[in-house]
C-alpha cells in the first residue's frame, strides 16, 4: 500500500529537499578535457536515503572547479506537487551543486562515498559535458520520474552510456544475478521493516520479472559494480577497464544493507495459523468478555483489509503507479471486508444473531484467498506474495467461520 513511498526514495540529494538547487549549471564548460567520475554514496539513515544517491562530477583541470550532476530531485513548492504524486505523474530534474558542498554533507550524514575515475576518450567526456549542459538548462531539467525505469541511478547510467555509444548497455544487459525489483527494493528497505512491509504489499507482479544488471542499474550501488566491471576500446584499439581509479572518500557509518530480504513465509504461517487457531477457538462464544475483543480484532482486520483493498485499487484503476498495477494481494486485502465491517461493529454491541449476508461476503473474502494460493500454480500468477497469502488466508477462514457459527 505504500508504493508510492518510492517517489521520496529515489536517493535525492537531502540538501535539495530542504533548499532547491539551481537548475542550471554555474560551471562552464572546461576549454581543456575534463575528468568524468560517478561518485556513489552509500545509503543513510532517513528513509528516502535508504537506496543511496550517484552524481557524474565533472572537473576542470584548468580551472581546479568541480561540479556534481545530480538527478532525482524533487521539490514540495512545484505546483500540484501532491496531486501529481497520488498520480504517479512526478516531475523530477537534474540540479548541479559544488562537489565540496555536496561532499561536505554526506560526509555529515556518515555515509559512506567512492569516486570512479572513468577512462573516456576526450571526444566522449565533451560530449557528455554538453549534454549535461544542455540537460541541466530549466527548459530541459525536468523528466517524467518512474521509481524502477526513470530514478536517478538510471539517468546517470543513460548518460554514461549515451557518452560511451552504448557500451555500457552492451555490457551490463542479458546478465544478471536473478534479482527482480521487489527483492532489490525490500533489501534496502529492510532497515525499515514496517516501510518494507508497506512496499511489499503495494508492488504489483511488474515488480517480480528477472532483470539484467542493466535493469538494476536503478540501485547506484549496483551501477557502480557495473561500471567497475565495464571495459572501453581505445582508439588503437586496446580494451582497457572503464574505471581506472577507485577512491573511498570517506567511509560511513551507516550498515551495508543485506543481500536478500528477510524471508518470512515461515514466521508469516506461524503467526496466520496462530492466530487463526485462536481465532476459531473463540470465535462464537457469547460472553462478552470473549465476544467483544474478537469481534474488535475482526473490525480492525476488515477495516485494514478493506481500506487497503480500495488503495491498491486506486493504485490500479486511478493512477500511473505501473509498478502496482494488478497487485494480487486484492485477493487478500479484499474491498469487500468494508461490508463486513458493521457486522462485526453489531457483534460487538449486542449479542450473535443471524447475519446471513455477512456470513456470504466473509465466504466469498475466503474463496478470494484461497484462490491466491492456489493461483501460485498457475503461470499466469507471477506475484511474489505467498507470504501474505499464508498470513491472511487462516483469518479469513476463522473469522468466517465464526460468523457462520452466529446464527
């Protein structure tokens, strides 16, 4: 359900958040040729800093200037800003800042930073120093922000690999280490848990197709392995690596976050099973110290799962949040549960009585969910959601069984 957290997590330059950056380049373009670097920076502890951030750093060797070519920057004061986040219509830009300054301020947030010097011919460091150039001019600055396609990551990536005549495309597509997006977004969100628990649900089956290093490229960590594993050919035709030097300026204080997510299918079973055999055992019993905090638990359960049910409809139906479109979890997080919600309400206030249309929307919410696990079979179901599915399916049965035992 919170999917669209994504558009603050796109490793934005904190600074930027707070202070708009110019949108246009202070530095010239360097008469001499100019040394390219991608700077990485690590991820830090606020949320939206939890993918980490690159930049391209241009320095001119005449001069002794260096600038930081940042994108992924956002900014709340941009007109319709809100609306166009529910959306999933954000406009993002490129903003240049003074490398010391940049440097400076993650230096004071404890994250860790490297540079990679990048070995391009002078015709390719101009030319990516001009279409910075032109990138970063107003009438240019701005992109259509997508959380896996178009972050900043990626428009560095494109930029290099602009420069480099799609060698770094070449290189990086067709292999991968069986990655998807959902796992590379929870393992950096695992620090935290109840965020990633949020992303988990609101990614739709876009979010579990393999990708190439190309693809997951979107993560800056993972673009600086592919540009450290990168090679160019010189004019004389010798293949040499594409990053020649590799600095760590400053080392973070921040955990490296894990390799994998957590995997909670099994703690998933244990707690849905647990709390579906409780719920059984409950359930149906007329005395009110019983009957009232069950059916307070239902209320909430239906509420939460109905509630969310409208959302990752609303993510479907009524916006351009792709990447949570068709999100199988409707079957478990169901709109139908609002209806259930009075019945439970009545529960609480009065005694079980015969509720005969609750008890056909509580079966239907079960048939919804078993179908999610029996949907795993089938190749058309390619949604990584088992998890939830053993979470909810024992409490839609037990709750449904109570109901049943009402009459």
């Amino acid at each position: 359900m919170l999917v669209s957290a994504f558009a603050f997590i796109d490793n934005a330059n904190a600074q930027a958040l707070a202070e708009p950056a110019s949108p246009h380049s202070p530095f010239p373009i360097p008469d001499s040729q100019p040394t390219i670097s991608l700077l990485t920076i690590g991820p830090g502890e606020i949320f939206f800093e939890r993918f980490g951030h690159n930049a391209i750093v241009v320095r001119d060797p005449a001069g002794g200037e260096a600038a930081a070519y940042n994108y992924g920057i956002f900014d709340f004061e941009q007109q319709d800003f809100l609306l166009n986040f529910a959306r999933g219509r954000m406009r993002y830009r490129i903003a240049v800042d003074a490398l010391d300054d940049d440097l400076a301020m993650y230096r004071a947030e404890g994250r860790t930073i490297t540079e990679q010097r990048l070995n391009l011919a002078p015709e390719q460091a101009r030319a990516l120093v001009e279409f910075l150039d032109w990138n970063s001019r107003p009438e240019n600055a701005q992109y259509r922000y997508e959380y896996f396609e178009a972050n900043c990551s990626t428009r560095v990536r494109d930029a290099l690999d602009r420069a480099l005549g799609g060698a770094l495309h070449a290189q990086s597509e067709g292999r991968s280490r069986g990655y998807t997006y959902r796992l590379d977004a929870l393992r950096l969100m695992a620090p935290e848990p109840l965020l990633m628990l949020g992303v988990d649900l609101g990614l739709g089956p876009y979010a579990d197709q393999r990708i190439d290093f190309w693809q997951e490229s979107f993560v800056p960590e993972t673009l600086r392995d592919v540009v450290g594993r990168a090679s160019v050919k010189s004019a004389d035709g010798s293949v040499g690596p594409l990053a020649i030097a590799d600095a760590t300026l400053a080392a973070g204080i921040v955990e490296d976050p894990p390799m994998l997510p957590p995997d909670l299918r099994w703690p998933f079973l244990g707690l849905g099973l647990a709390l579906g055999a409780l719920l059984l055992w409950l359930g149906g019993r007329r005395r009110a110290a019983i009957r009232i905090p069950v059916a307070m638990f239902a209320t909430v359960f239906e509420l939460f799962c109905g509630v969310g049910g409208a959302v990752l409809l609303f993510l479907w139906l009524g916006t351009e949040h792709h990447a949570a479109w068709r999100n199988e979890n409707l079957l478990l997080l169901n709109p139908l549960c609002l209806l259930l919600v009075p019945a439970w309400i009545g529960v609480a206030r009065a005694r079980w009585r015969d509720r005969r249309i609750a008890r056909w929307i509580a079966w239907l919410v079960v048939l919804g969910a078993a179908f999610a696990l029996f949907s795993k079979i089938l190749p058309w179901f390619v949604q990584t959601n088992l998890a939830w599915i053993v979470l909810f399916l024992p409490i839609h049965i037990a709750l449904a069984i109570a109901m049943t035992r009402a009459r």
